[in-house]
DNA sequence: AAAACGGGCAACCGCCCCAAA
DNA sequence: GTTTGGGGCGGTTGCCCGTTT
C-alpha cells in the first residue's frame, strides 16, 4: 500500500494512507508558521510529502473546522440545489456548506445522489415507459452553462420548486443571450421558439412530477 | 467459515489558471 | 511576451470493511 518513490534528485516521495506520526507533524507545522507554500512546508516540516499532498490532507482531513459525520437533509437538499445551478462546481457547492470539503461532497454525490438517480430512472422506466426519455432531456444550461442549442442527459430531480426556478433563470438568461447576439428578427423569432419548447417541456415535467411525487419519495436513499 | 461483491472514502492524477520572474 | 512554479479543481483509483451468497 504505502509506497515510497526516488526522483531523479534521490528525494524520496511517500505515497498512500497519513500517518498518525505525519499528521502531528502537518498540524504542529502549520500551528506554528501557519500555511505557507506548500512544496516549502513540506520540506521544512520534515515531511516526505509533496506540498500538493500536504494541502489535500490539510484541507480535506486535519483543518479544525472541517465537520464530520453524516451529511443532513438540509445539507442534502442544498447540494442538489446547486448542483442542479453549478453542475459539477463541487468547491463552489462546498463554500455553501460550511465545514464540508469538495471532495466529501463530490464522494457523497457520486455515492448516494447518483445511486439514487439511477434507482429513479429505473422506477420511471418500469412504471412510465416513454416518460422517462422526457424527465432527462432539459437543457444543460440549466447546470452547467453549455450550449443551449444542444441537449443532453440531466438527472430528474425531486426538488421542483428550486430546480424549476434555476431552471426559469437559465431559460430567461440563455433567451436574453440570444436576444444579444442575434441579427435578425428571424432568428430572434426562433430562438424565443425554442425557449418557449424549452418553458412548455419543464412545465409537462412538474406537472408529472408532482403527479408522481408520492411514489418518488417513497423510494429509499 | 470463507469467498465474492459492493459501497464509502481518502488519496492521487492530470489539467488548467494565474502570478511572478 | 514567454516561462515556470504553485495552487485549485474535477475525475479517477484503489483500499478497507461490511454484507451477501
């Protein structure tokens, strides 16, 4: 497991799992002088780390404030808020959860969020086959900025009432957008069509949403 | 009892950005 | 304007451990 690599300087690399020996060191180091430059810090603590290694632990595990412990409700709910603003933005998401860390965030997304939405896509796909192609096609905007002529696969999600106005937001930013870089009354015309297909689309999905939202918070987590 | 499996999570990797030289 | 080093970030890996067969 724990390995040790030689760079051509013979400074040997220590790879793997913290000791509790390192991690005295990294907290007495940093109570001391405070962070610093992380590759300087490593080598004047002592440590067989890189700096980019030191940050990690330090940020990710040994920081005073960082919050342990199962992530709650509240939390759960605000992740997938702006997750469903941000996408994949896990160090923004973190900065609204105070004590949480990106990785934890993205670790507890990949792990639960993501299982659950598969379990869900599954239910729709056995109870309402033809729908589920529907829930997945909103436009990437909505999380992500993309292209707001293409769409993509996006995850259903439970909380209509903030997806839907994040939702709403991106629609109304990408039409303004539009409305920016278009030249002509034609294509202004389409494009406010397509945002209208877009609105009418998100409407057909809360409404079946709500419609089956018993069955939805009755799956497990 | 033991092997297989799967989930959770710490840690690493590689890319990108930015500031200083 | 270019180079270089540090830091930040998202994606991925691999180990540990509990559960299932």
């Amino acid at each position: 497991m724990e390995k040790i690599s030689s760079s051509p300087q013979d400074v040997e690399i220590r790879k793997g799992p913290w000791t509790m020996e390192e991690d005295l060191i990294l907290i007495n180091y940093i109570a001391d002088h405070g962070e610093g430059v992380w590759n300087t810090l490593a080598k004047s603590a002592g440590l067989k780390r890189t700096g980019k290694s030191c940050r990690l632990r330090w940020l990710n595990y040994l920081r005073p404030d960082v919050r342990r412990g199962n992530i709650t409700t509240e939390e759960q709910l605000l992740i997938m808020e702006l997750h469903a603003k941000w996408g994949n933005r896990w160090s923004k998401i973190a900065k609204h959860l105070p004590g949480r860390t990106d990785n934890e965030i993205k670790n507890y997304w990949r792990t639960k969020i993501q299982k659950h939405m598969k379990q869900t896509n599954s239910f729709y796909e056995q109870t309402s086959s033809g729908h589920t192609s529907q829930m997945n096609m909103i436009p990437p905007q909505a999380c992500n900025g993309g292209n707001p002529m293409e769409l993509s696969y996006y995850p259903p999600c439970e909380n209509t009432t903030n997806f839907s106005t994040s939702f709403a937001t991106a629609i109304n930013e990408n039409t303004s957008r539009l409305n920016d870089t278009s030249t002509t009354m034609v294509n202004q015309c389409s494009m406010h069509l397509l945002a209208l297909g877009y609105t009418s689309m998100w409407l057909f999905v809360v409404a079946f949403t709500q419609q089956h939202f018993a069955a939805l918070v009755s799956l497990r987590w």
